[in-house]
C-alpha cells in the first residue's frame, strides 16, 4: 500500500513539474548564454517549486501555501515594480554614459536570476530588454519571453534565495547584490538549502522532480543573509559616467546591528513571521516541521501592493486579485502594530498657550521609515477647541499625496528641517533622508546624490548617535537634539490658545508613505514610458499613498478649572 501511496505521489510530482516547466520560446535553444560559456543550467522558474509546496493547511484549516504567500509579495514582484522600472529609466536617462552599468547594477536584486545568469556567461545584466514582463501572459507583448526574460520576470524567486552559499554573508563584499551561488556543479547535483534535515528518500524524491538536492544549512535563517541585497551602496556619477563617490542607499541590516536586536530577533523573525504549530512544508511526502517561516516577506511597501492589486494590467503582476489583497491586508497590519507608538506627553494649557510634547517611539529594529529614502513619516497635529473649531494644524495630506506647509513639496530645491520645537503651522517635523549633490543640491537622482543632508528617521533601541558609523549616522539638526535619541523622539509643540479659556483637544497622528510627493514628481521632466507610467498612476492613487502608523488624542482642560 505505502508503494502506491508514493508511487502516486511521485506520478503527481512528475505531471505538475512537467505542466510548470520554464516554457522555452519557439526554434529557440534553452539557457543559450549559459551553453555557450558551457555552465551548467542554474536556474528554473519558481512554479517548479509550486508543483509540492503548495496547498498547505494548519490543523486549524489556514492555508500557509509557500507559492500562495510568496507570488503576492514585493519579492515576486521585484521587477514587476512600476516604480522601480520608472527610477532605472530615469538614471539611465541622467547618465547616458553608463546607462549599461546602471541596469547591470540595479538587475542584481530585482532581477537576480537573470543578472546572475547573464555574469556566469560573461555578459552584463539587462533590464530593458526583457520589458514589458511577458511570463505568465502569453501574447502580451505578441511574442513569447525568452529564457532570460522569463527568469527576469521571476523577480526575486525561489531558487535564487534557496541556493546562495553561506560565504562572506555579513561582510562587506557580500553587500548591494554580493552573494554567491554555485556555478560549477551540473544541473540535477545542485544544492538546494533549506533549515530542515532531508531523510534520503526524500531527498530523491525532491532531487527527481525539481533537479535540485535539498541541503541543510540555517545560513539562511541569520540577518546577514538578508543583508546582501538589503545593504545597498550605489555610485555617485560625474557627466561622463565616471564614479566620483559612493552613498549608502539603503542599509537597514547596519542599522539593526547598531541596535539592541541582533542579541534578541532577526530580519526573518519579523518579516517572516513562524507559525506557532508544527505544519508540514510539501503537500507530497510531507512531514510537520517546526518552525515553520511564513514567506509573506511583510515589508513596509503598502502602497505599491496597493496599485499592483488596481493594476493586475500592469506588466508582470500574475499574482491573483484576492492573494494581493490578503497580502496588503497583512502588510498594514503589521505597520500598524509592530512600526511605532505614539504618546502625547505633559500637556498643559496656562497663559494663552497650549503646550504638549508628542513622543514618537520606533518599534521596528531599524530606522523609521528605513530603507529607499523615497520613504518617510511625519506628524499630522490637529488642535481643536470645544466647538470643533480647528485653530491649529501641522502636517495635513493634501489629497496630491504632499504635505501642507512642507518646503521640498512645494520646491524641489528645498527641505524642511529637524524640529525640536514647533509654533507654526508651517512648520512639520519630518522622519526622512534628504540627499544632495557633490554641489550641495537637492535631488531624488540616486546616482547624482553624494551624500545625506538630512536623516532623523528615528532610531531603533540601543542605537548609539555618538558611536555610529558614517554610513549610518545621524544627518541634520537631530544630531544634536538631545531628545532624538535611540528608540524614540519627542517634539514640543507650542500653540496660541483662546484668550477665553476653554478646553482644547489634541489629535495626532504619525503618518507613513512609501513614495513621497517629491520622488513621484521628479520622474515629470523624464519624457519615457516609464516615468510618465507611474507618474500617472501615483496621480490616480495619490489619496491612497499613504497610512497612519500610530495616533493619539488628549483633552486638555487650562489649568485654572484644575
């Protein structure tokens, strides 16, 4: 009975590997590149995977599919990313000159597969060739996706994150897209790692449907293996695409470990939430396992699963309606449980004024917002009187997606500071990295930026600004604010009061938006399709670009009524 119970399992593997085989292009060689630098096939398409860890339950009936969690994510949709293709665009349009190191560069983690492809066989990676993304829709484009495109179109899959070796993850030569993956052994003898042991039997199994032998190595559990993409430095260029500096673009993996975490959580701790039962991995042969790493990869890109979900036109968005919606439903959640605290802090009303600090606590173990400096928080403060009569208000979202009384919204050219103390409505404090030119400008240009002229996104617990290093530290006016320190900030805020004393009310909110207003706009003078695309989108989805992480209210009676 056992025989036919795996022999069936076995003939199931066998037709769905076969059904979700990379679909090779008419007259067309498979991995051409590859053969000809004569190494062996590295890769294959994600539904290969599917094929067995799919259509997996809890005890209690929630699905924990794999494929399901992952296909919906920001990582699957790495090079589906209107954003991202319109910002390449934009570089490659700013640097003519280096226009072919820009996408080689910027392929290593949004198109891992098919730059790492492309090295192997001595070539640079492409981004633009293998637009639009055509795999998963057929006749899209008229024509069917090469090999390359199609692992391009794979974004950031299963077997590129499965087969990265454990060398020199947390060191330097490992970060902006330095991992190394196996290029020497031949297809059906390449490792495949995972945290778990593999009995023989399966390892056969799994080596005969997929080519790939499963190994197990917890390399893959630790912080550092994140960090290889998640720590990206980018090359400032002069006119002629010469290199005159270098900016650390995003380094959220430096910022945890200049913080109290790495003693307590991981990266994967937090982005890839465990289940709390033991849950089997494969829907064939499986066997429960514990603990089971959930591949939601909850990051903080609300609102670009947002437009993927009113957008499944766009190029490259497979992913079914309802999973991107479950996905943006969970992404949300947990910004606003597990992002920051709010606290409205010693408010007193004496003397016609108003006066109150507000606390911004940081729960995350990086900065907040981390990340793609297109990010950023801010306070929106409301004061009311008894009435309902609004008499103040600092931080308002316009329904653009800008914030009212901010400098860099209305003018490029501009920024607003770091605020210890706030009187006017014009005045919002911001939590955001500013970048400038080698000539002191401001801009949104990656690869035209030298520096951070501003950076008080707030701090982790147990980061130190006196002992942290430059590729982190603190940037701006917040460097010597005694009170932005590791884990919070506080803000004092004074406000005119009524000569006639009343009640007042305090409304605050700390806000959240992926891709701020002026990152949006600066794509405008760009005249290509990807810029004006997303622009256009951003315009049609400003109202929803952004989301209250935290908020806070108080009644303040003035101090005479006691």
């Amino acid at each position: 009975m056992m025989d036919f119970v795996i022999n069936r399992n076995l003939l199931r593997i066998g037709i769905l590997a076969a059904a979700s085989a990379v679909t090779q292009a008419p007259g067309e060689p498979a991995e051409p590149d590859v053969l000809r630098a004569g190494l062996p096939k590295m890769f294959a398409g994600s539904n290969q995977c599917i094929a067995c860890h799919n259509d997996l339950h809890t005890a209690t009936g929630e699905d924990v599919s794999i494929s399901a969690d992952w296909r919906s994510s920001m990582m699957a949709h790495s090079a589906a990313d209107p954003y991202w293709q319109a910002a390449v665009r934009r570089e490659t349009i700013e640097h003519p000159a280096a226009r072919r190191a820009i996408q080689d560069e910027c392929a290593k983690c949004h198109m891992p597969m098919s730059r790492f492809r492309a090295h192997a066989a001595g070539t640079n990676g492409e981004i633009f060739a293998h637009l639009p993304l055509t795999a998963g829709q057929p006749g899209l484009d008229r024509k069917a996706p090469t090999p390359a495109g199609q692992l391009a179109a794979e974004g950031v899959s299963c077997v590129v994150c499965h087969q990265i070796l454990p060398d020199k993850l947390g060191r330097e030569e490992s970060f902006t897209g330095g991992f190394e993956i196996d290029t020497a052994t031949p297809a059906g003898r390449r490792r495949i790692f995972g945290p778990y042991e593999v009995d023989q039997g399966r390892r056969r199994v799994m080596q005969s449907a997929s080519t790939f032998v499963p190994e197990q190595h917890t390399h893959i559990q630790r912080s550092a293996f994140c960090a290889s993409c998640h720590t990206l430095y980018t090359h400032t260029l002069g006119p002629d695409g010469e290199v005159i500096g270098e900016l650390p673009e995003q380094v959220p993996y430096l910022e945890w470990r200049h913080s109290r975490y790495p003693r307590s959580e991981s990266c994967q701790d937090c982005h890839m939430p465990e289940l709390n039962e033991p849950t089997e991995i494969t829907s064939t042969l499986g066997r429960d396992r514990h603990p089971f790493s959930r591949h939601t990869f909850r990051g903080g890109n609300f609102f670009m699963l947002r437009l993927l979900r009113q957008h499944r036109e766009l190029p490259g968005v497979t992913a079914p309606a309802a999973d991107l919606q479950t996905t943006t439903d969970r992404t949300i959640q947990h910004l606003q449980t597990q992002s920051a605290r709010l606290e409205i802090k010693d408010p007193r009303l004496t003397g016609g004024e108003l006066r109150f600090i507000l606390r911004v606590r940081n729960l995350a173990g990086h900065k907040l917002p981390t990340a793609y400096p297109s990010r950023r928080c801010w306070l929106d403060v409301t004061v009311r009187d008894d009435a309902g009569k609004v008499l103040f208000r600092s931080g308002a979202l316009q329904p653009d997606g800008s914030l009212a009384g901010n400098r860099n919204d209305r003018d490029p050219r501009q920024f607003e500071p770091h605020y210890r103390v706030i009187r006017r409505p014009e005045e919002v404090q911001i939590y955001e990295a500013i970048m400038a030119t080698e000539a002191g400008e401001v801009t949104t240009g990656l690869l035209s930026a030298v520096r951070f002229i501003k950076d008080n996104r707030v701090l982790p617990e147990g980061f130190q600004k006196g002992t942290a290093a430059d590729d982190i530290a603190v940037q701006g006016e917040a460097a010597a604010d005694a009170s932005f320190a590791d884990g919070a900030d506080e803000v004092l805020y004074l406000v005119e009061a009524p000569e006639e004393p009343r009640p007042l009310r305090v409304e605050a909110r700390l806000y959240y938006q992926p891709i701020g207003f002026r990152w949006a706009h600066n794509l405008a003078p760009f005249d290509a399709a990807e810029p004006q695309r997303f622009l256009s989108l951003y315009q049609a989805m400003s109202t929803k670009s952004a989301l209250v992480l935290a908020e806070a209210a108080a009644t303040v009676k003035p101090e005479s009524e006691g």
